[in-house]
C-alpha cells in the first residue's frame, strides 16, 4: 500500500513538473531531461510512469478538465458560470494547468497527443450542463445546447490566450466576467439575468468555499463524528 501510494505521489510530481516545463517552453523546446531535473527523479521513476515525451505530454492534456470542478448550484448557469471562473482562477497559479492548456493550443503537438481532446471533454461535459438547465427552464427556447457550448468553448479559450499575451493573465477574470455579459442574456431566460453572480472575484470566491467545505471534512475525520 505504501509503495502504490508513493508511486502515485511520484507520478503527481512528475505531472506538475512536465505541467510547468510545458508551459514554459511549449512542446518541442522540451526535453525528458528538463522534466527530470524540475521534477527531481530519476529518469527510471518517470518511464516507469510515461514511456515518451508524447505520452507524458498526453497525460497533461488529460488533466485539464477536472480543474473546473464546483460545488452543484441549483441554478444550473450559474454552475456553468462558476466553472469558467474557478477554471481561471486556479490557472493563475496552477503549472500542470497552465501546461495543459499551452498543449492544448500548440500546433506543434505531435499527432500521438491528442490535443483536441480537453476541447471535446469540455463540451461533452457542459452540454450536459446545459441540458439540466433546460430541463429546469433556464435556457431561451431557441438555445441550441451543442452550438452553444462550442462557442462558449472556443471564445474562453480565446480570452484566455489573449490575457495571457496583454497581461499574463492578470486580467482574466474580468473579461471572463465581460464575455458572460454578453453571452447570458443570449441563452438565459431574462428572470434569471439579475440572480447570476458574474463578478470577477465569482472564482476565488468559490474557490474559498471549496476550501473550507475541505477543512470541515479534515476535522470531521480527525474527531471520528
């Protein structure tokens, strides 16, 4: 048991080292030898893990979406809101996720990577999203759910490329806060405009409520009850 959770561990530190080294340098400026010396292994404990640049490079990829994850909301827009916020507020900080996105973005990645991918995971999961929306009579009854979400997609990838460029990110969460100003009242019934929290501090705000929801559990553990 010791041993699976150290490999596990191991192969954590080996993610977020490639993760910032990605990040750094996109895909064909990095070398094995730069994840190794950031990461601190030896070059047998990372092939025991990934078997090439290519695979250790998918691996980042397929890390990205779990990153958006937020507490469920009854109102299920402002769950989908939350995701894009709390997303751009951990990319501040976060080096496997900032690597992950360059990937995803990186013409250079080989074919074997599939870079595509975090932009398919993230659509297939938010159609759900919106789906459960209409469900609950959320949505404008012309919204198509796909082509909304595609769109969604594609222009938070764009706000995030060009606040990386201007302001190397600083600036993210208000123009994430911009684009759901427009895109909202496109896709939201009008009663629901007003209730929607879409200040730009929405992320850390969340985020800060992820935490302590963690710390209750921590102690709840510790005291047995």
């Amino acid at each position: 048991m010791a041993r699976q959770e150290r490999a596990i561990r191991t192969r954590r530190v080996i993610l977020e080292a490639a993760g910032a080294v990605f990040d750094e340098h996109g895909y064909t400026a990095t070398t094995i030898s730069m994840v190794l010396e950031r990461a601190e292994v030896t070059k047998g404990a990372l092939y025991f893990h990934f078997s090439s640049k290519e695979s250790l490079a998918q691996a980042v990829l397929d890390e990205q979406v779990p990153f958006a994850a937020v507490p469920p909301q009854p109102c299920k827009l402002q769950e989908l809101v939350d995701m894009t916020f709390v997303f751009g507020q951990r990319l501040l900080g976060n080096s496997l996720l900032k690597g992950s996105v360059r990937l995803a973005v990186d013409q250079s990645a080989p074919p074997g990577a599939d870079h595509s991918g975090p932009f398919r995971q993230w659509a297939d999961h938010l159609v759900g999203l919106l789906e459960r929306a209409r469900e609950q009579g959320e949505l404008l009854p012309t919204v198509v759910p796909r082509q909304t979400v595609e769109l969604l997609v594609g222009a938070f990838a764009g706000i995030q490329l060009m606040s990386r460029a201007l302001t190397d990110r600083a600036d993210l969460a208000e123009r994430i806060s911009v684009l759901w100003g427009h895109l909202l009242p496109s896709i939201a019934v009008p009663g629901l405009l007003p209730g929607i929290d879409r200040e730009p501090d929405r992320g850390a705000r969340v985020l800060a409520t992820l935490d302590e929801v963690g710390a209750e559990w921590v102690a709840v553990d510790a005291s047995g009850r």
